[in-house]
C-alpha cells in the first residue's frame, strides 16, 4: 500500500523485520511524507515484569524488531534519504532494562573471552512519566531510587544495505541500524546513503534514555509512538550516516575495534566540514581535532558505534543538504509536550 501526505501505520507482529534487506515493504512513502507509526521494543514487549527474564521469554534471533520496511518512491543508489522525527513519545509508562550473561562492555564476550563467571541474568522496571519528563530508576537489591531526564529516542534506524546484504537488526554499519547513540532524539534529522532501489526503510529500538555507550549492552527500552517526516535528496551520495541537530552535525562510524569506529567517524567529519567551508583537508582537520566532540553510541554491540560532532555556528552558514534540516524541522506535527521537538 501507498502512504501518502500524513498518515499512521500500526503493526502487527507479522509485521515486525528482524533484518536491514531481504524483506519485503509493508508500505510505500514519497519525499514529503509525514508518518506517526508504533515501534516495539527491543524484546517485542514480552518482558513485563522483573521475572521475566529475556533469555527465557524471547527467541534468538527475534531480538529488536523494527517497524518496516518503508518503500521509499524515487529513491536510487547513490541518493541520500532524510528522516527526521518530529516526535518521540513512551507508549507505555513502564520501561524495561536488563544484564545479559555474556553481553555487555563489563563481562567477557564471544569475541573477547575470558574464564570467568557470566554476569547475573537481571531485570529492572523503570517508571516512566511523559508529562513531567522523568524516567525512574528502582535499584533492585534496596531502595535506592533515582529521577532522570526522559530523553526518548531510537536506537536503531536505517536502510538496505549495498550489494543485496541482510543484516541483523542488532548491528550497524554504513547503511544505519542499530547505533544506540542518544543524538538520535526529537528535533534531529538523520542522513542515510540510499543502496538500492526505494530504499527500504525500517526504524524501532526505543530508548526512554540511554547512557553514552549503552555499557551495560541495554538502555531504558520502551515502545514508542514516533513522527517521522521523510525527504529524498537526488544524487547526493552519503556514504556513512550523518545526524544533524540545531546546534551541532555528526558524523557515525560503526566497526569494531572502537578505534576503528572513531577513525570513520572523524575522517567523515572532517572530509565534510572541508567541504562545507571551503578549507583544504588539513585545515578542517585542525578545525574538528580542535573544536570537535566524539560521543559515545554503543560499546556492546557486533558492531561499535562513535560519533564526531562539531558545532554549527563554526561553518558559518554553510548549506547543509540543501536546508533540507530547517525544512523539515518546521513540519506542522501533533503536539508531543515533554518528549517532541521542542
């Protein structure tokens, strides 16, 4: 079906895909297109309580579905895809966080093993309370509580990948995925390299929030309500995902060993800050090692995620994809107090 002008778009669990590529559409989008959609969370709502433990109640590989894919009309290879989200809204008031034996930055892994015990199998709720904008921290073991920011956002978006590759949802690369980086929030436009024809895309993994690096392999999940508007820009290649905020734009590098993901990031900001300002290579290089930021996505992931980030006002103006950010941020949307663009 074709989705056209605003509209809403509710799965079902049939619905939900566990891969970027090899799925067919569940709908079909143009350039111009708003769409408020539902988006499960990472453990498609089967932990409810804290007894519910994630290895008991979900079934590798059906971890961290995503609404989609969405056909994108119009869309090439060698196309840049913006999605920008209007709004992000907890659609339940309790979110969900765990411990994984074997999966987070603080245990051993498949990939880096070591002869110790696997880490407890653990579950906390967290209230969460859209009007006043606070997400409730419970310790588990006494009654230690703690008030945080809610800072909703998605921790995993993207397209098909190139050369007719399927990954997992759980992972990231040069096509999105699963970045885990809380830049991904209410008010920010996300930039995407098109790799084949409609572009295919999918979007899920709400956070309520999430510390930089999600150390402990899973954030505050929770499904969301959330309003995208989509805009395709012709012949405009972007070879790693680009996020753009008010204030700042970022580069996203995902590899691992996380140097490596750094060093993706940061080549990528400065080739397009040299592009923005008209400085030669080495310039805009000075410019980011100087003025630059680098936060932290995901630590625990297949793939780890960095961004570089470098403020706006140092470009001076510069056109940055055309207004497409400005363009879209002025989007007429249903009013999301506490967790939209403010």
């Amino acid at each position: 079906m074709t989705l056209m002008g605003e509209h809403t778009y509710t799965p079902t669990a049939k619905d939900l895909s566990y891969t970027f590529g090899g799925v067919p559409p569940v709908a079909s989008l143009r350039s111009g297109d708003v769409l408020t959609l539902f988006t499960e969370d990472c453990f498609g709502g089967a932990v409810t309580t804290v007894d519910d433990l994630p290895s008991q109640v979900c079934t590798f590989p059906y971890l961290n579905p995503v609404a989609g894919p969405f056909f994108i009309e119009d869309t090439e290879p060698g196309d840049t895809l913006a999605v920008h989200f209007l709004s992000i809204v907890p659609a339940r008031k309790t979110g969900v966080s765990s411990t994984f034996p074997h999966f987070e930055a603080l245990t051993s892994t498949s990939h880096t093993a070591a002869l110790q015990p696997p880490l407890e199998e653990r579950v906390w709720l967290y209230d969460i309370d859209a009007e006043a904008g606070l997400v409730r921290y419970r310790a588990r073991n006494s009654d230690f509580t703690a008030d945080l920011p809610l800072d909703a956002m998605h921790g995993t978006v993207g397209v098909a990948p190139a050369a007719f590759e399927t990954r997992s949802t759980i992972t990231c690369d040069a096509h999105g995925g699963n970045m885990d980086t809380p830049e991904l929030r209410a008010g920010t436009t996300l930039y995407l390299g098109v790799n084949m024809h409609g572009a295919m895309l999918g979007l899920g993994d709400g956070h309520a929030r999430q510390g930089q690096g999600e150390s402990s392999g899973v954030a505050v999940e929770v499904a969301m309500t959330t309003t995208i508007a989509i805009e395709v820009i012709k012949g405009v290649p972007t070879l790693w995902p680009r996020i753009e905020s008010d204030n700042a734009i970022m580069s996203v590098g995902c590899a691992r060993p996380l140097e490596d993901a750094f060093r993706i990031s940061q080549h990528d900001l400065v080739g397009w800050t040299a592009q923005l300002t008209g400085l030669d290579t080495l310039e805009a290089y000075q410019l980011v090692a100087q003025a630059g930021t680098a936060p932290v996505g995901n630590v625990v992931d297949p793939n780890y995620t960095m961004l570089a980030s470098l403020p706006k006002h140092l470009l001076r103006g510069a056109d940055l994809y055309g207004g497409t950010h400005e363009r879209l941020r002025a989007t007429p949307h249903p009013d999301a107090t506490g967790t939209g663009a403010p």
